[in-house]
C-alpha cells in the first residue's frame, strides 16, 4: 500500500453558522491523506497510473467554495468528490480546519477528520 499525502492546503472560505461567517469569511487548511497503489505509476513515470495531486487541489478547492454552515459537511463533501473522481483510493482522511472560529474564547483553530 502507498500514500498520498496533500498537507496544508490553505484556503479562504465562508463556512459557519453566524451570518457574519457568511460575509466575512475566514482562513481554513485541508490535508488530505490517501492509501493506494501506485506501484506502476513509480516503474512507468506516468502520471495517468497515480493519483494527480493537482486535480486532488481543484476538488478541494471547489468544494470549499460552497458554503455550509459545518466543516463536518465540507469535509464529507470533499471525501465524496474524490472517491468518485478516484476509483483506486483504499482509504481515505480529510481533515478541515478552520483557523480563528469566532468563539467566546481564545480558540485557535478547530478541525474535523473524516476517515473512510
């Protein structure tokens, strides 16, 4: 088995439950971690025998581009847009994070992991 890992994939989105979430915005990471095999691709040097990280960004980068108000649903999002775009990942973990979450607290950051 082999891993493809996309590690800091920062975005800019309007996901959140407060309407000023919805205009304002804020600043979110995504990592991606996928399980396949790309052992021909590693003999041959073709691209077409891996996964293409490149079209794993656009993916990402689309699907946080719809709002939600819960990264829980973005997350499942990206999760199903890939595996649909990907017929040989094995396994599967998004994490979103969002940086400064508007809390009554000094909160860095929060994130969800979804692994299938």
């Amino acid at each position: 088995m082999h891993k493809i890992i996309l590690e800091g994939i920062k975005l800019y989105a309007y996901h959140g439950c407060l309407k000023e979430e919805s205009i304002i915005g804020g600043n979110f990471i995504v990592d991606i971690s996928m399980d396949t095999d790309f052992s021909i691709a590693a003999q041959t040097d073709k691209l077409n025998q891996t996964i293409d990280y490149v079209i794993v960004y656009e993916i990402v980068k689309t699907q946080m581009a719809i709002r939600s108000n819960l990264i829980e649903q973005v997350g499942q999002r990206i999760i199903n847009a890939l595996k649909k775009e990907f017929v040989n990942i094995k396994r599967l973990e998004v994490k979103v994070t969002k940086l400064n979450p508007p809390m009554n607290g000094n909160v860095e950051k929060v994130s969800i992991i979804i692994s299938e």
